[in-house]
C-alpha cells in the first residue's frame, strides 16, 4: 500500500530519545506539517546518557540532557513540527510502565492526534548488526498500548477522566522499523529537510555527516515501494474513514 496522498490533521510522533525520531520518519513528518498537518514532538527521555566521553563522566549528565533537548527543538524547527514535550523519564533505563502509558495516554487525550507514529516495539534484532536499544522498544509499546486501548477508553486511567482528558480514538498507527511494513511514504520532496535537522543533533553525531547513510536507507525503502526515496510504516488502522455519498 502506497499512500503518498494521505495528511492526517493532527499527529503525534513519540520516541525515546532526541534524534530517533529524526533517523526514521523526519521525511514523512516533514511531508504532513508541509500539507498542514500539526505535528506534535514527544521525547520520553532528554537522552542524557548519550556519551561515551570518559572525560566527561562526572556531573555531565544535567549539561548534556539540556544540550540534546535544544537540538531536538532546532531539529522540530527545520522538520515544521508545531510542538516538542519532554517527559523526563530516565535515558537508558526506559521500560514499558503503567505511568509511562498514562503519561502518553494523557497527551494524546490533550492533543487529539488522528495518528500516532512510533517504532516497532516487537524489533529486537535488525540484520546481524543491530541490536535494538530497549528504551525503543518500551517507548513503542507504551505508545502503542497509549493509543489503543488506553487513550479511547473512558474508565481506563480514570484519574485522567476525573481530570477532564476525554477519551479520543486514534485512526491510524504508524509503527516504523516493522520487518512487514505494508506502506510507503514518498519522501523524495522532503528527504534534504530530513537531512539537515538530523544535522542539528551535533552532540550525537560529532564530525560524521549522515547524509549518505540517510540516502542509502531512503532509497532501499524506496525499492522496495515503487518509489525513488521513502520511509516505511506497518499502519494499523483502527478507525476506517467515512465514506462521503
């Protein structure tokens, strides 16, 4: 399924740490808020354990978490994203907790996303290289858990209810890093914008330009859809759009 015509109104991109988001799905983000979608910005950790400077060890932590935070707001800036939330959780010791899906489940109750975008939580292993990082894996599941059931069910976390967050229904799930994805994203228009905020984590990426590895990935997607570069999703449609007579 190819569905470069697509714009959801509202969506909201949770991921564990300041440049995940922009390594994966900042083309198709910055294709939706270009078609005016409000994209909003969710960083579950300030990713403040990013660093393997031995120089560094002592009392580093608090300096890089504000560091890393400020290049994923200039990150959101280039990509059009309209809104960035933190919410503080500890960078490396992530795990798939009830507050953590309330947290995320009270902010997609707020902004009332028509999608939700977020990684694949089953992905452990990518190729024989790549063992994914836990923190992405428990950020996607209680994202996934947030969006369906939690965040449409009125008398689950019913504290938010007697707070005024009323349910809302999530339409559609975008799980990138699936080993099935099932639609592809044109990211031709948009993948330079991918690129240049990806540049804007300097704290993460040092001297190394990531411009051929973003090409390289976009354009094996891209094989893979019929497409010249893309990024690709598993969408799990929760609410079928109405038919208009």
């Amino acid at each position: 399924m190819i569905t470069p015509e697509y714009i959801p109104l509202i969506a909201l991109s949770i991921h564990a740490h300041p440049d995940d988001q922009e390594f994966t799905v900042g083309g198709t983000l910055a294709r939706w808020a270009r078609a005016g979608c409000r994209v909003v910005s969710v960083v579950v950790t300030r990713g403040e354990s990013g660093n393997n400077d031995p120089d560094k060890d002592g009392g580093f932590k608090p300096a890089l978490a504000r560091i890393r935070i400020a290049e994923q707001a200039a990150a959101n800036q280039v990509l059009g994203i309209a809104e960035t939330i933190c919410l503080d959780y500890p960078d490396g010791e992530l795990e798939a907790t009830i507050p953590l899906r309330r947290d995320l489940t009270r902010l997609i109750r707020i902004h009332k996303p028509e999608v939700v975008v977020l990684g694949d939580p089953q992905a452990v292993f990518y190729g024989s290289g790549y063992i994914n990082h836990p923190d992405h894996r428990a950020a996607a599941q209680a994202g996934l858990y947030a969006a369906f059931p939690s965040a449409g069910t009125r008398l689950i976390f019913t504290d938010l209810l007697a707070a005024g967050y009323e349910p809302h229904n999530v339409k559609r799930v975008y799980i990138h890093g699936s080993e099935k994805p099932d639609t592809w994203v044109d990211i031709a228009a948009t993948i330079e914008v991918k690129i240049a905020a990806l540049r804007r984590h300097v704290s993460q990426l040092g001297d190394w330009d990531p411009e051929e590895m973003i090409r390289k990935w976009a354009a094996e997607e891209g094989q893979r859809g019929g497409l010249e570069s893309a990024e690709a999703f598993k969408v799990m449609v929760l609410e079928e759009e109405k038919q208009e007579n």
